[in-house]
C-alpha cells in the first residue's frame, strides 16, 4: 500500500472541500450509520423525484479522510441516477471512484460507509415503498 | 538534548523477538503499548514451557504435573502480589482490567448498592471503568455522576469534593489516563473518599505496567490491572482488594473451582481469593504474568518508570515542534505516564496512523474507548503513542520523522 496513491490531491479536495455537504429542506430519504471502531459518522438524504430518480442528495458526517471524501464522491454520482442504481452499486465501484487505492482491511470499512449509508436509505424507502402495494410487485 | 538511558534499551530490545521484523520493508516502531505491549522471549518461553512439560489442572490433581502446575501458578500469584504491594490472599486471577471491574460490579455491587445511591466516576475513565457502573446504576436505581477535569488533563479535585459531600457508595477513578496521560493522585482521592463511606476502585491498567505501584500505599478497596499490558500473554489480569472485603462478597461466576461443599439445595464457597476463580483457570497465561513481572522485576519498575519519562519529555518536545500538532495531557512529563495523545492540524487520526503505518510506525487512533473524554475535549478521535521498556529515542525519531511525511502528503 502507498499512502501517496490513497492520498491524492482529489481526495485531499473532496476531504476539505466536500460537495454537496449539507442538509436538506425536503427529502424522502434519510439514512445514517457509524463506524464503532473508528468513529467516522455519515448522514445522506435524498429527495426522489419522477421516475424515482435522485433528485437531490445531500450528506453530513465528520470522519477521517477516506470516508468523507468517498461519500462526498459519491453524492455526486448518485444524483440523477434512478433509485435502482444503488441496487447495482458495488464495492469495485466505490474504489474505482477513489482511483483504486490499495486499503487495507480496517481502512475499506471507511471507503465504504458512505455506500452503506445510501443503500441502507435507498433499501428501505423502496421496501416500504413495497409494502404500501398490495400487489407485491417492486417499484 | 541529551538522550540519557535508564537501561541498555538496545539490550533490552534483544529480548523481544518481534521487535525484529519488518513493516512495509521498515524497521517497526512499535508505539502502541497501551493497547497491548509485546512479550518478551521469557514469557513465550514459560508458556511453552507449562504446555511441554507440566501442563496439568491445578489444585485438585495429586500427581506430579498437578502438583508443578499448582505450585507455579500460585507462585505466580504471590510473585504478581508482591510486585504491587497486595496480598496474594486477596489477589483474584481475572482475564484482565475489564472484567475484574465486572466483577466488582456483580459481587460487591448487586449487595451493596442500593436504590437512589450515588456512583462516582471521571470523565477520563476507559469505559471499563464506566460502563459496568452504568448498569450497575441502572439496575439499582442508583445514580451515576461524573468528576469533570480541569483545562490541563487534571482531575477538578473541588468538584470531587462537591461529589463526596453526597455521600457516594462507590468512587471509581483510574491511577493513569489512558489517553491523557494524566497520573491521578489515587491515594489522596481513596483516603477523601474513605472519609465519606464511599468504596473505591481503581483502574490500574495503564499504571502497574509503567511505574512502581505500592497497591496498600494507594489505599484503594478494590485496584485491577491486565497482563497483557505488562508484557504478559493476553487473558489473564488481577483484581486486588483486602481479603476481609472479598471474604464478605457474593461469588461473581459459579461452578467449579469456587465452591466448598455443595448440596442439593445450597452450597459453600470456597476461600478467597479461589471463590473468585470459577472453572479451570488461566494457568498457562498466569504463569506467563509471573514470568513477565520478574522480567520486569529485573529491570526494575523505578528505572522503568525513568525510561519512559525520558522518552516522554523528548516526545513531547519533539511533537510539539511540528507545527500544527496539538498535544492533550498535563505539559509536564513527570506528572503523567507514557503516552502522549495528539492531534495533527485536518489529518484525521485514522489517516495519520495509515501513513505512519506505511513507515513501520504503530501508533493507536481513534476514541481509545474513552468516549466521554473525546466529548470534553471536543474531538471524534486522537492520535496516541505510548511507549515501554523497548523503546529508544530512535523511535520517537521515526515517529516526528512520519509526522513531516504525513504534513508533506496533506499539503500542510
């Protein structure tokens, strides 16, 4: 592992200059989750517009580098995307996001939160989404 | 500055295997001893030793390696109570810190506290030291309340005493922060609490490893420790209190060991500190304690202790000369033991220990399980190095010098 490669100057600038930080007004979504270990703290909300896409989304959180960068990252790439996006999203996808950084074990879980928090948000809202229907079809 | 030595470190360092191998290509500077510290040959070797040629329980096999079994591991208690001034009657084997303060929990307090009784605790303990007093209050109807610090990592001693005109049942304060540092003055704070009635206990985890503790000169009713800590294999720790104490407690675990006579409708316990240790024992990790305190013994805990207040002072130098850098703890190093927590301008700590990491550093981050304690000093996380016996100058080099790495790669 290089240390030189995970901190890139884009991840730098996403760390210090998150996009889309902040809460908001309306939203149908929202989801949040915590690292025990390390403390890192993500919140993601998301309003859902025609054709359930992502309208907006918006996240909150303190953490180390790697897991405000990632989330930040990934709020950019989420919005506009329909909900079943996050249906496909995988691991290999965040850290491709990130320039494929060799992270060790504990460190992944960072990269991570971010994606966990989404799809935690996006699962449930469509579950209950699912619920409301009585013809048991997914939206 | 001058880099005297209490001891031949680079000789000492010859007893711990470990310190030999290689991290990331690196030499390993191993900075991460209170978490857990590495263990010399020795103790390997006791280990070995037991399992090779007199592995056996202990205390009721008459043969030959039940016999050598039982005599080292009670020569282990005798040799672990006397290197903390305690008496081996009343010294419990316990798997470490955490669980000798459950046992407190449940064997004194499920008696002893009562419905709207006050519980003391500080702001600086390990959650293992506050925890078991939450459920303990939750489950009584007691109340738990807290001594805050002042702004240098110190206790507020006033509002210790606001605390103790309440009359608490139990105090319970740790001898050394495992965070700040901070070297608490436990003897003063058990004879103030003794005055009002109140039990104390005292974590012992990051101070018995690191400096001479006279446990009956501190005066505390109930003083845990871990071993692995002190260069001892994991799993095994003591809880030392008066024999009379642990004489008038309930039994914490039941079933073997602890037991006199049993009968179809009640039983008897046996004699302390054996009505303590239900089920077989630790032996093997024990043995490894006693081994890993007459190592340290030889060494001698005043040298010890002046090691790492040399390797302190030239730590706290060195750090704070790295613009940006933000020490926590009391400023001067004879007042606390050797660890010194930190920040590092916007480097997250979990991202300073990754790029240190890549230089053969250890180092711990994160909250260090003293959550209310990153609260007061309004962090979600520190960066801490802590050192022992095998560390040298050279590895708070390495560790100033990974600091710059980390400064150049955050573009600070």
């Amino acid at each position: 592992m290089s240390s030189a490669d995970i901190y890139r100057e884009v991840i730098l600038d996403y760390y210090r200059h998150p996009r889309n930080f902040g809460k908001l007004e309306k939203f149908d979504i929202d989801s949040h989750d915590s690292n025990p270990l390390c403390g890192d703290e993500i919140e993601m909300q998301v309003q859902v517009g025609s054709g359930q896409k992502m309208e907006e989304v918006k996240f909150t959180g303190k953490g180390c580098a790697i897991s405000q960068a990632s989330v930040s990252m990934l709020t950019e790439l989420a919005k506009g995307k329909p909900l079943g996006w996050v249906k496909e999203l995988s691991k290999e996808d965040v850290f491709k996001m990130l320039g494929n950084p060799d992270l060790g074990p504990s460190r992944v879980k960072c990269a991570l939160l971010g994606m966990k928090v989404l799809k935690t948000g996006v699962y449930g809202y469509l579950g209950a989404q699912y619920e409301e229907k009585d013809e048991g079809e997914l939206p | 500055m001058l880099k005297a030595e209490a001891f031949e470190v680079a000789k000492v360092r010859e007893d711990f295997p470990i310190l030999k191998r290689k991290v990331h290509g690196k030499r390993l500077v191993y900075l991460d001893n209170a978490a857990t510290t590495q263990k010399p040959q020795l103790v390997v070797d006791a280990l070995v030793d037991f399992y090779t040629r007199y592995n056996s329980n202990v205390h009721r096999s008459v043969h030959t390696l039940g016999e050598e079994a039982t005599a080292a591991y009670e020569a282990a208690r005798s040799k672990t109570a006397k290197f903390v001034g305690a008496d081996p009657k009343g010294l419990v084997f316990v798997r470490g810190t955490t669980e000798a303060t459950n046992l407190v929990r449940f064997a004194w307090g499920e008696k002893n506290v009562k419905k709207g009784d006050v519980l003391v605790a500080t702001l600086m303990e390990h959650h293992s030291n506050i925890v078991p007093w939450q459920l303990l209050a939750r489950s009584k109807g007691a109340t738990l309340k807290y001594v805050g610090l002042n702004p240098d990592g110190t206790l507020d001693m006033g509002q210790l005493e606001d605390l103790l005109r309440e009359a608490p049942r139990l105090v319970a304060v740790a001898h050394c922060s495992n965070v700040l540092g901070t070297i608490n003055e436990v003897s003063a704070i058990c004879a103030m609490a003794k005055k009002v009635g109140a039990t104390t206990v005292v974590d012992g985890a990051q101070s018995v490893p690191h400096m001479p503790v006279d446990i009956g000169a501190v005066g505390a009713d109930f003083y845990a420790f871990s071993g692995h800590k002190m260069l001892a294999p994991t799993g095994v720790g003591a809880l030392a209190a008066r024999k009379e104490l642990l004489e008038e407690m309930d039994p914490f675990q039941s079933g073997g060991e602890m037991i006199k006579e049993v009968f179809e409708d009640h039983s008897t316990w046996n004699d302390v500190p054996y009505k303590f240790e239900a089920g077989t024992v630790n032996i093997a990790d024990a043995i490894g304690l006693g081994t890993a305190v007459d190592y340290l013994s030889s060494i001698g805990m005043e040298r010890v202790r002046k090691h790492e207040v040399a390797l302190l002072d030239y730590a706290l130098r060195a750090l704070s000369e790295v613009k940006g850098v933000k020490i926590y703890g009391p400023p001067d190093p004879a007042r606390r033991g050797g660890v010194v927590s930190f920040n590092y301008a916007d480097v997250h700590p979990h991202d300073l220990a990754t790029i240190l990491d890549e230089e053969g550093v250890a180092i711990r981050s994160g909250h260090h399980c003293a959550q209310l304690l990153m609260r007061w000093l309004d962090v979600p996380a520190t960066a801490r190095a802590s050192f022992h016996v095998y560390n040298s100058y050279d590895d708070v080099d390495a560790l100033t010098a990974g600091l710059h790495k980390a400064g150049k790669l955050f573009r600070l």
